[in-house]
C-alpha cells in the first residue's frame, strides 16, 4: 500500500511539474478593454516562427516575446495601430493576416477582382458568341439540302 501511494504522489509530482515547465503566462489588466484589446492584437498577429499561428495560440519563445512586447506597449498607452505599427517595423509585414493596402500590395488585392472581372468578360463573350451562330439564316443551298431531307422524310 504505501509502495503505490509513493507511486501515486511520484507521478502527481512528475504532472504538475511539467504543467509548471509548460509557462502559463498571466497578464493582468486593470481594464477589460485593455484585456480585450490585447487579445485582439495578439490574435490578429501572425507568428514568424510557426506557420500560420498566431502569436496568442503559439508556444515559440519568439511568441512569447511578441506578447510581452504587446503588453507593455498597451501598459504604455500607445493605440492598437502605433502597435501594429512597432510590431511590423520589427518582425515585417508577414506577421499581418490581413496585409495592408500599399503600392507593392495592389497585385495581391486587385487579382482575385481582376480575374473575376476577365471570366465574366469570357462568359459574355461566349454566350453572344452562341446566340449568334444559332441565330445565323441558312443560304440557299441550305434550305434546298434541308427542304429536300424534309420531303423525302415524309414520303418514306
């Protein structure tokens, strides 16, 4: 009986240590718009490191640093856009899910409106195109050939 107590507590101990290696990190805000705002900003940030994740969900140490970055920036008061802003300076665009509006941006945001714009210009294109061959008259050699398998159709 004690030999699976020490046990148990050996193992509770292994647990909880590693949960404590695992570094939750606590931040604490004096205002819930703060707290908001935080989680925001840290969910609107890409991680340089990890693909695709953002620096609130991340467990890089880079992330961790862009977190505390975010947080002592609001502490200092500065707004959502000066942090992004800061953020963007030092890690570069990537760190954006949503890239900004800017000259070297334009290909990015205009293509997918370009080519919706160039298929609907070969949809119409193609539908004139066959309203207008269905709608051509048939010459005369024509309706003769066509008058001619019509009555031999009938006589048979």
């Amino acid at each position: 009986m004690a030999l699976i107590r020490l046990m148990l507590t050996v193992a509770l101990l292994a647990l909880t240590s590693s949960a404590m290696a695992a570094g939750i990190e606590i931040r604490e805000f004096d205002d819930p718009v703060m707290e908001q705002r935080y989680r925001d900003l840290t969910a609107s940030m890409r991680c340089p490191l990890c693909e695709n994740q953002a620096i609130d969900d991340s467990d890089a140490p880079i992330s961790g640093d862009m977190r505390e970055r975010v947080y002592q920036l609001l502490q200092d008061g500065q707004s959502d856009i000066e942090i992004v802003n800061h953020m963007v300076q030092r890690f570069g665009e990537y760190i954006l899910y949503n890239p900004r509006l800017e000259n070297r941006t334009y290909l990015l945001w205009g293509l997918p409106i370009g080519l919706v714009l160039l298929g609907a210009i070969v949809v119409v294109m193609m539908v004139r195109a066959r309203r207008n061959a269905s709608a051509k008259a048939l010459s005369a050699e024509e309706r003769a050939r066509l008058d001619a398998l019509i009555n031999r159709e009938r006589s048979s």
